[in-house]
C-alpha cells in the first residue's frame, strides 16, 4: 500500500493543500468531517449577509391611458327596404299575387340623429377606453340624440354641463369634464350637423367619465404600490347614461354615483366647512423635519415657545407663567423650556418626554387649512377603492390612527390601540372576511423573517431555533433538528422547511389571534409585548395587527363574552373556531377620518402613502390635461 501511495504522488502534481486534505480524508475523516462542517458555516454566513427577501415596493405610477376612440360604427343610416312577399299557395287570381308581390314597404323616416350619421363615419374622441366602449354601445341601443334639438343644445343639457362643473364639491376636476359649445353661425348645414353631433359625443362622454371616477375612481391604487390590494369596480356605464339622459335634477344624478355611505357625506361637508374658512393669517409655522432634545439648541426654538403660547390651555399658561414671560427668544433648550414641553404634552396625550419631533409639532401647531384639504381630498379619492357599504357588522383597521373598530348595529362600538407594520414591514392595504379565532396559536414565521432575521442567527448557531422554542420540520411535517438543515438551501428556494414557535406565554402571537386569510399573511393577534401600544406611533410589527384587547375583539367577532374567549384560552390547547356570520375586514389607509363622536380627525402620513397617492393624482391629471389638448 505503501508503494502504491508513493507512486501515486510521485506521478500526480498537486498542490500542498490538496495533499493535506487528502491526507486528512484518509487518516482522519473525523477533524475532516469538522472542516467541512466549519467551511459551511463559513459559507452560510456569508450567504446570510448577502441573501435578503425584498419588502413589496411603491411602483413608478402609470395613470390610465385615454385612447383615440373612432366613432365610426354608429355612422350606418337606416335605409328604406322593400319587404319580400310569399305568395299565397291558395290565391287563385294570379294578378292579386303580383299586385302584392310588388307593394313597397312603408318608407323609413330619418330622425335628426340619422341625418347627421356621416359625421360619425370621420370622427374620434380622445377618451378612457371603457368610455368609448360604453358610448358606442348606448348609441347604438339609442340612435338619437340626448342632448340636442333643432340643431343646438338643449335645456337639459345646459342644467348637465352646470352639473357637471360642480365636480370640485368631490374633490374631482371639473376641467376633466368639461365640454364647449358648439359653434353655430358660419357653417353650412353638414358642418352644422358635425358640430352638432360633437357635442352630443363628447358631453356624453364627459357625463361617463365622471361616472366612471365618482364610482370607482380616478386612480388605481394596485398601480400605487405593491402595498395596494384593492379590485377595482366594475361599473355599469351603459345604464349610468341612459338613467342620466332621463334625469330632470342632474345635479342629484350625478351625486347619486359617488359613494352614499356616512364617511363619505362627512368627508364632503368636512372639505366644504374647511374651504368655507380662512384662518390661515395666525398659523404658527415650526419647520418640517425639526427634532429637539433638552441641552441642544435651535432657531425653531421661539416657534415651539409661541405655539405652546398660543394653543395651550389657561392652566398650562398659568403654571409656567415664570417660564413663559423669562423666555428671551433663546435658541437654547433650557429645562424650563423642556418642563414646558412636558407639560404640554401630557395635555395632549403625548409620551411627556421633552422631546419636540413630529407628533408634539403636530399637536402643538395643528395643520393649516390646505394640508387639512389635501387629507380630505385623499380620503376621499381612497373611500371609492372600498364597497360603498361596509356592512353593519365590521371590524374597521385604520393604520394611521393605529387604532381597530368593531361595530355592530345595536351594539356600542368596540376601538382599541393597535401597533401595525414598521415602515420596513409595512402593513397592506386591502379588505376580506373574518373566518377563524384560533387559541393558543402557533407561529408559523413568514419565510422574509426565516431569511432576513433568523439566517444570520442560525449562522452563528445552527442549533437557535432548537433552544428558542420553535419547531423546524419537513413539508410533509417530519420534524428535524434546525442544526440538520441546509439553510442556505432554504434561502435560496432549492429546499423548502417550516418553522413555526410553540404557543406560551413567548409567543410572538400571544394567547389569541384573528384571521381572515389572504395572500399578504396578515391577521389580527395578541402580543407579549404590551408596552409598546403605550406609544403615540406603533409601527412595530412585521406587517400583522396587534391588538390592545385581542380577548375583546375575539369575544366581539364571535359574538361571545370575554370570559367564553378566556376560558378557551385556559384549557391550554391549540384550537381554532370558525366566526359565524359575514363579518368583512377593512386594513385600511386614511390620514382624514370619522371618528367616534362624528368630527373628522387627522393623523400623521406613517408611511408617506399620501405623497405617493398626491404623485399619481398629478399623472392622471396631467395625462388628461395632454388627451384635452391633443
């Protein structure tokens, strides 16, 4: 064996790491079986820095494109015909047979609308496509015209074009439905006919295009960003215009089409209260993005000073009347200043840390008018993404508000705190049915969390999830130790594992959790960690909803008391119970919304949703504003 080995390295060249390793596999396979298992490691913590599951994204917003519509399948006139005649096998004077065979049928006689028919054959409108389909297919069912009589614009549609001008009262542009007379001295009749004709299309077209927007909007927030999960409405555009053509009040017509729910109606008289108002001239100003901590100094100090001034209750004044009258215009965050801080922001239900950042500025100088407006307009825009009825009996999320509602008719209304997705981990905007309340849940952790939080972790520690609690098994549900598996496999896709954590008193869901399954894995569920829903901004999760009182809301959905949820919980076993009833979900985005006493109130742009939403309103206009043009 000797002479075989040394005659094998005498004939093959190799380096001197090769023939250590070689030397190693043969007469040590235990410390080789070791590297091989530290080269792993070393490979999978390299892997773990560079293997990441991608957050969903805001998208570059295409706004809906209007096409260049031909009219020319309404041009076909209606002809006179004559109407064949079958003889009568048992006539017996053959001249009466022809006398009948030859009649004319009764000549057709052509309306108006028929008579300018040519103009059709040459004419396109610049209009969304559902628009132009909707059109063709009324005129068809409807060959003449609505709008006009005598060769020029009727009564009605005079009081329509009024209607349509007031779009603004729902936060909508009346530019985008606005159509000019047409013109009537200089022309020849067939030019007076096609100008005729153009103004029954495009007032028309213009009455389905404020359809089409008050119902369902004019932006499609699936197009906003990934974060979107909302179907858009199909609506019948086709029967909008023949109830509209019928209408004596088109102002009530038209109103008819935007959304007829509460939130609405409040969100309408609330823009019309604030554009009523002008209180602009007394607005304390502290420059965005200002963050003050006692000890450090700023110019927007005196601001923070005059707006406590101005907007601080009597008691707050009186008690730091010294402070406030020594204060010099000092850029200094003194203690006095700071205990002036706290003061106020314990009145305003602020954490009263002396911390001057968003949610103090925000209370301490409200929102102007116009930034009030634009919440308004958004809110809007967003409540006809949703059902116009939301169902009695809901559970309404509000990320913002960080806050969930249960109502019911009869009952008292149900609200609690919530912490909702970090910004990294944003939360869904979507709706969908309570289905299940499950006891003592396990965690089944997302695959983004297995590679984005725990890779690193294993790296160090193969055996991690085996001491934290969790279960590591198989896709047929065989159990295996976390050491055992390849995990860079898993992150990238060639081996597939679950990890879920045992229930108890660590688990991430707590005792309860509430779902209502989709494609974004989001629910409602308790939490250990109770102290984060003391904070004025909870975007802490991963995406799902913690609730404040998840035994509450459970007992609410399932229409059970408290104690019926706790004692399930006591018994100690993972159960599940279907919700009875349809009880819709809405996870949804409003910076302006109803609250409970019935005034709007306004919350902080967690997640700078409303920039993205205010972008692709800007595209949509401008993109009509060009098809107007052309």
């Amino acid at each position: 064996m000797v002479t075989v080995l040394a005659s094998g390295f005498s004939a093959v060249s190799v380096d001197t790491a090769s023939a250590q390793g070689f030397f190693q596999r043969l007469f040590n396979p235990e410390n080789h079986r070791r590297q091989q298992e530290r080269d792993r490691q070393d490979q999978l913590r390299q892997q773990a820095t560079q293997v990441k599951v991608s957050a969903p994204r805001y998208l570059n917003y295409s706004p809906d494109s209007w096409k260049n519509i031909s009219l020319s399948p309404l041009s076909e006139k209606k002809t006179a015909e004559v109407t064949p005649v079958v003889p009568d096998p048992e006539a017996t004077d053959s001249s009466e047979v022809e006398a009948v065979s030859i009649a004319p049928a009764a000549p057709v006689v052509l309306t108006a609308f028929d008579e300018a028919r040519p103009a059709l054959d040459r004419m396109s409108l610049k209009m969304l496509p559902e628009v132009g389909e909707s059109l063709i297919a009324f005129y068809r069912a409807h060959p003449e015209f609505k709008w006009i009589k005598d060769g020029k614009p009727t009564v009605s549609a005079a009081k329509l074009r009024r209607a349509l001008r007031n779009a603004d009262k729902f936060a909508l542009n009346p530019a985008d439905y606005f159509v000019q007379l047409p013109a009537t001295s200089g022309l020849d009749a067939a030019e007076r006919d096609a100008a005729a004709m153009r103004f029954e299309m495009e007032l028309s077209a213009a009455a389905l295009t404020y359809i089409l927007d008050a119902t369902r909007g004019r932006v499609d927030p699936n197009r906003i960003s990934q974060y979107h999960d909302l179907p858009r409405h199909k609506v019948d555009l086709v029967a909008g215009l023949e109830q509209l053509s019928s209408a004596f009040d088109f102002d009530a017509e038209l109103a008819g089409h935007q959304p007829q729910n509460d939130h609405f109606k409040k969100l309408v008289a609330e823009r019309a209260r604030l554009k009523a108002e002008d209180k602009e001239a007394d607005q304390i100003v502290i420059a965005p993005g200002t963050f003050l901590k006692a000890g450090k100094s700023s110019s927007e100090l005196k601001n923070v000073v005059a707006a406590i001034q101005q907007n601080g209750s009597d008691e707050l004044r009186t008690a730091h009347a010294d402070t406030l009258s020594a204060y010099d215009g000092s850029d200094l965050y003194s203690p006095e200043i700071v205990n002036l801080v706290k003061g106020f922001q314990k009145e305003a239900k602020l954490t009263p840390d002396g911390i001057v950042g968003k949610n103090t500025i925000k209370a301490m100088v409200g929102e102007t008018n116009a930034a009030k407006i634009a919440k308004v307009e958004l809110a809007m825009e967003r409540s006809r993404w949703l059902p116009e009825k939301l169902g009695e009996r809901k559970v309404f999320i509000n990320q913002p508000a960080y806050t969930a509602t249960y109502t019911a008719a009869g009952e008292l209304p149900l609200s609690m705190r919530v912490v909702v997705g970090k910004k990294s981990n944003q939360t869904n905007f979507f709706y969908d049915k309570i289905e299940i309340v499950e006891y003592n849940p396990y965690w089944g952790v997302p695959y983004s969390i297995i590679v984005n939080e725990m890779l690193p972790k294993l790296a160090q520690d193969p055996s991690y999830l085996d001491r934290a609690g969790y279960e590591v098994s198989t896709p047929g549900g065989r159990k295996v130790s976390s050491s055992a598996v390849d995990w860079y496999a898993v992150a990238a896709k060639q081996q597939s594992i679950n990890v879920r954590q045992y229930p108890g008193r660590s688990n991430a869901l707590g005792e309860v959790k509430i779902l209502f399954p989709n494609k974004h894995h989001i629910y409602m569920h308790d939490t250990p960690a109770k102290s984060l829903f003391k904070k004025d901004a909870r975007a802490f999760s991963h995406g799902c909803v913690r609730l404040h009182d998840p035994k509450a809301m459970a007992a609410a959905v399932l229409g059970k008391s408290k104690d019926y949820v706790t004692s399930r919980i006591s018994e100690g076993r993972n159960e599940q119970e279907k919700v009875a009833g349809d009880i819709p979900v809405y996870v949804s985005y409003f910076t302006a919304w109803p609250d409970l006493e019935g005034g709007i109130a306004y919350y902080t742009d967690v997640y700078d949703r409303d920039r993205h939403l205010l972008k692709a309103i800007e595209k949509t206009e401008a993109a009509r504003a060009k098809a107007r043009a052309s």
